[in-house]
C-alpha cells in the first residue's frame, strides 16, 4: 500500500507538470537539454562512483559477463550519454508541426498538429544509459516521465536522474516532470502497469519475458519493444569478406543487445567455402556455434542446434546457423521465428536485394549491412526511446516523432450541423 501510495504521488506529478510543460516554448528545453548534458559530464565521477557499486554488486551476485557489459559505464558511455542530449537539442522541435490541412465545401478550415504523449511511463532492464535517453527525448517531446530502471543499476539511475533533473528545474523545465522509481520491489512494476489516467504510455525496455509480463498485464497502453531475434542471410550471391565482416560485428561488437545477429541463414551454394571462414573467424572471438545437421555434416566441432535455438535471443557469444536451399527457405525461417526487430542480406543481387526487403516482416531489412546498426543514435535521432517491434502507431527506432500524438485544430464563422 506504502509503495502504491509514492508511486501515485509521483505520477500524479508527473501528471501536473506534463500540462505546463507542453506550453513551454522550443528554446526553453532546447537550453535545458544542453544544460543536462553539461550536468552529466561535471557530475561524471559522481555518476561513476554509483556505477561501480552497482557493478560490484552484479558481479557478487554472478551477472554473467554480456549483461555486466550493459550495466557498466565509463568516460566514453557517459560523454556519448551527453552527445545524445545535445544531439537531441539540436533536432527540429517535433510539436506543433501540421501535416494535414483542409477546408472543407461548408467553410470549416481543419488543421492537424503534432502534440505531446503526455506523461511516458519507461519500465527498463540494466542500461542505465537509457535514463538520460529517455529523460532527454520525453522533454524534448514535451512529455513529463515516469521511470523505473532495473534493480541492478538503481544506484546508477538515481545519480544520473539527480543530476538532470536538478539541471532541467534550473533551466525552467516544470517540477515534477522527471520521476525516478527509489525501489527495487517487483510490485513497483504492477502499480505502474494500472496507473490508468495518470500514464498515458508505457514503454518496456529489456528481456522477452518482461515485455511480455507488461504487455499482457498492463491497463495502459503498451508500446512493445526490444526483444530482438535478428538473422544475416548470406545469399548464393554474397561478397564473401564482406559477409564476414557483417557477420563478426553483427553478433561479437556487442552481443547482450536487441540488435546484435542471433541467426545466421546460409545458401547451400557458398556454404563449404564460406562456413569454414566464419567458424574460424568467430571462434576466435569466443563465439559457440550451433548448426542444423547440414552445417554439422561441414563443420564437424559445433554443437547441433536444437528447435529453441531458432527463436533464441542469447544475448551472449552465441550463433545458431542454417544452411537453405535458396532465399525463399531463408524468408520463410525469418519470418516463422523473427521478433519484427532487424534483419539481413548479404548479396549482390539487386532484385534479390529487393525481393528480400519486401517479403521480410521486419521493423527495419538493411542489404549488405550489420543488424547493429537499428539504433536512434545510428539513424540520427539524436537517441532513441526504443525499438518498436509492434506495428501500431509507430514501429523501428522511436525517436522524437514516436513521443508525439495529434490534436485538430477546426476553425469555424459560425457553421452548426
């Protein structure tokens, strides 16, 4: 009751601040970005300090190494945090923009604008860089924000929240528009996922299992994201360095995240001569491979794959390989196991290329391109909310349009119906 009492306080807040903070003009959380971003890097070893505790703690109690990589922050993560918030500063002001005007045969002229969500409730895993993304995009969209970081980084989240929100009051953004959750009780999460009227979205970042537990109990609208079961098919037609180049990075550069490679489709015709390359490649990385018996028949060492590895989303050095026929047994894999995240070909077939693009049900298909690249910072949103692998209202990397809704605006000279 005592936690279901704060955290309604803390949206009810939420709530009246996200009211002023809709009226305030461009320049004034512009300024106030920039003044967070400032904060972020004079407070850093504060920030820092906080950090270590957390990850001292994680490694206690055996977080294994990938999901300790996502929890870690350093000089560099903390200076690209503030880049996102400049980045964010700098981009055109989402609101108040019309993109459907009319008048219509009785006089009525009909505008539609672009306008705030409201108040954004963020539930998230780990990442506590995602605090100052999501601090920094909400605000630029004019929404106030409720969040609640995973238990294991609250230390982190709470000095990264301290310090924005003490910059972002000074530079005349409404109180109470910044609420971080202070506790790590599971049941913090079900208060927020019925805090109807208070909240007007909720947004989950983190592991299958959480999105589904807020997506199926949430009376709040939900925006599902995250979970991302990406493939590389590499075509008969393939660049063979270059897919092995899409491939390393897809899946080593930073495999605990949604969109590193989990799968990886091979034609049969370039299998004998490119797996070996691979495998070679990606052992050295520490990678564990696992294969359907066509790849086990070529590559005798690696473990056999099993039908749960085919809708596995490891987080970790793992690839599940497959050898196909041709493109159409390589879409059919994707769309039966994919999670509407990223996927990729590797080709130089153009119409190939094309088809692939098409047919494939995917937030974001690149050709001849690592998966690692579906990211708001990456696709010059300046950071990003998350990654929507739903398709209602907005899907892919959500930036600052996905934080907006529409209001009409209808003028009249005394017109009744």
């Amino acid at each position: 009751m005592v936690i279901e009492q704060e955290i309604r306080a803390q949206a009810e807040a939420a709530k009246a601040a996200s009211y002023r903070l809709a009226a305030l003009r461009t320049d004034a959380r512009n300024k106030a970005l920039c003044a967070m971003a400032d904060a972020l890097m004079a407070h850093r070893d504060k920030i820092l300090h906080e950090n270590a505790a957390d990850v001292e703690d994680a490694k206690t109690s055996g977080m294994r190494a990938s999901y300790l990589d996502r929890l870690r922050l350093d000089e560099a993560r903390i200076a690209s945090m503030a880049e996102g918030l400049r980045l964010t500063a700098a981009l055109p002001d989402p609101l108040g923009r019309e993109d459907y005007s009319v008048r219509r045969p009785n006089g009525l002229e009909i505008r539609r604008m672009h306008v705030p969500l409201g108040v954004v409730g963020m539930i998230y895993e780990a990442r506590p860089n995602v605090t100052a993304d999501a601090i920094g995009l909400c605000l630029k969209a004019g929404n106030a924000v409720l969040l609640r970081g995973g238990s294991d980084a609250l230390r982190s989240n709470l000095a990264i929240a301290e310090v924005l929100s003490r910059a972002a009051y000074a530079a005349g953004i409404p109180q109470g528009a910044i609420q971080l959750l202070a506790m790590k009780e599971r049941a913090a999460v079900d208060v927020m996922t019925h805090l109807t009227g208070l909240l007007d979205v909720i947004i989950p970042r983190g592991g299958a299992g959480l999105i589904r537990r807020i997506v199926e109990s949430s009376t709040v609208p939900v925006i599902e994201t995250g979970a991302g079961v990406c493939h590389i098919y590499v075509d008969r037609a393939a660049d063979i360095p270059m897919a092995l180049r899409i491939v390393e990075n897809a899946k080593v550069s930073r495999p605990s995240v949604c969109n590193a490679a989990e799968t990886l489709l091979v034609h049969e015709k370039i299998a004998e001569d490119f797996l070996p390359q691979m495998a070679q490649l990606l052992h050295a990385d520490g990678v564990e491979l696992r294969g359907c018996p066509k790849t086990c028949a070529i590559l005798s060492d690696i473990a056999a794959a099993s039908e749960e590895d085919w809708s596995a989303e490891y987080g970790d050095l793992i690839l599940s390989i497959r050898m196909v026929t041709d493109m159409e047994a390589a879409i059919a894999h994707i769309n039966r196991y994919n999670t509407g995240h990223s996927e990729t070909i590797v080709t130089n077939d153009i119409r190939a290329a094309h088809d692939f693009q098409q047919r494939v049900d995917a937030s974001t298909i690149y050709v001849n391109a690592s998966t690692r690249f579906t990211d708001g910072f990456e696709f010059g949103f300046g950071a990003e909310i998350g990654i929507s692998t739903q398709k209602l209202h907005v899907r892919g990397p959500m930036g600052l349009e996905a934080l907006t809704s529409t209001k009409y605006l209808v003028y009249g000279e005394g017109q009744v119906r």
